[in-house]
C-alpha cells in the first residue's frame, strides 16, 4: 500500500505563485509516473501535468509555461510550481502515482486564486 500526502494549496491572488507537493510513502518499488490532476467545482476531473520516471513531462495547454511539474526520486516527491495563477485555476488539486502496476491517490488540496 503507498500513502501520499499533499500539501502547499492555499488562497492566492491573481498572478501569484504556489507550490504544490506530494510525497509517497510506503510499499514503494520504483514510482513510473507521477502526475497532477485538478476539479473544478461542477466539473470533471481533468489532467494537469505528468512526469515519467525518465523525467518526459507533459502539460494540459491551459496551464503550459505557467506550471512546472517537477519529482525528486530519493524523496518519492512530485512538485507542481504554479506561477501566474488564475481564478479558473481555482480547484482541488490531487496528485496520482503508478507503481509496480497500481495507481494512487492523494486526498487532494485546495489552490483558490482570488481576482
């Protein structure tokens, strides 16, 4: 079983900047794919930023050159830097890793960006 806890959501202005991080821990054997998600209230969930363990990153086009998705393998962390926020980007924030075959949650994290 892995455990993944978040944290760094919070109230932002318009055009400021938070850090999202998530660490796993324990039955790890090797992390493939880490990734950040997001939901809006009244709306799906939909896929924010990727990173393999390769280190290839993908990012939804509404969030590309202001979020950088980011891991640190000895720490089993994944980071989500989010500049130049927006009020749309307002949602829960979960993060989701793959290991040895399985797929993991975390509770998530709420990022509100006031106007």
């Amino acid at each position: 079983q892995v455990q993944l806890v978040e944290s760094g959501g919070g109230l932002v202005q318009a055009g400021g900047s938070l850090r999202l991080s998530c660490a796993a821990s324990g039955s790890i054997f090797g992390i493939d794919v880490m990734r950040w998600y997001r939901q809006a209230p009244g709306k799906q969930r939909e896929l924010v930023a990727g990173i393999t363990s390769g280190g290839i990153l993908g990012y939804a086009d509404s969030v590309k050159g202001r979020f950088t998705i980011s891991r640190d393998n000895a720490k089993s962390t994944v980071y989500l830097q989010m500049n130049t926020l927006k009020p749309e980007d307002t949602a829960v924030y979960y993060c989701w890793v793959s290991t040895a075959g399985y797929v993991y949650w975390g509770q998530g994290t709420q990022v509100t960006v006031s106007s």
